[in-house]
C-alpha cells in the first residue's frame, strides 16, 4: 500500500457478472450524488420560502445518507484516499489567497 493512502482492510466480494454488495452500494453512492446535485438546483429554483425549506430538509436527509454510505464503504475498505501532500495544500492555499486578493482590489 503506498505510505499516502488511507484506507481499512478489504472485504472481498465474489467476483464475476453478477452483482455484489460492492456494486450495490456503489450504485447507491452514485445515486444519491447525483440526487444532492438535483436538490441543490430545485432550492436555488424554489419559488417560495416554504418549497425551499421542503427541499433543504430532503437534501439535508440525502447528503446525510450519502455521508453515511461513503462511510460504510470506507469501512469495507472500498474506498481509499490519499493523505494530500502539504506543499500541493500550500500551493493551493496561496493561489486561492491571491485569487481573493485580486476579487477585493
């Protein structure tokens, strides 16, 4: 494993054309992505105070599923993230300072 990743030991799920727990909770993944994107363009279209309240609630409940999902995921060790290299971090940080600088000029 390289030193930069983070991530628990792999379930290991049957291989082959059928479907396994992994692809299911992928899917799932994908789907509520996509469904927090829907919901952040319905709020930002909402025609009144009380559909736009409606609409954070569900976003709220679908991002908190999607965070819980990831999570699960993460634990079989089907997911793996990279610890960001801190020169990269302060690269970024400074072009977005600039950026910032350059917005209040």
């Amino acid at each position: 494993m390289n030193n930069n990743q983070i991530s628990n030991p792999k379930k290991e799920v049957p291989k082959g054309i059928t479907l396994n727990e992994k692809d299911y909770i992928n899917s799932l993944l994908s789907c509520l992505k996509e469904m927090e994107k829907n919901y952040t363009i319905a709020m930002t279209e909402a025609s009144n105070e009380y559909l736009y309240k409606e609409y954070h609630q569900i976003f709220n409940e679908i991002a908190s599923l999607g965070r819980e999902t990831y999570e699960l995921m993460f634990r079989n060790g089907w997911y793996v993230i990279e610890q960001a290299d801190i020169t990269k971090i302060n690269q970024k940080h400074q072009k977005l300072t600039q950026e910032i600088t350059d917005l209040n000029s």
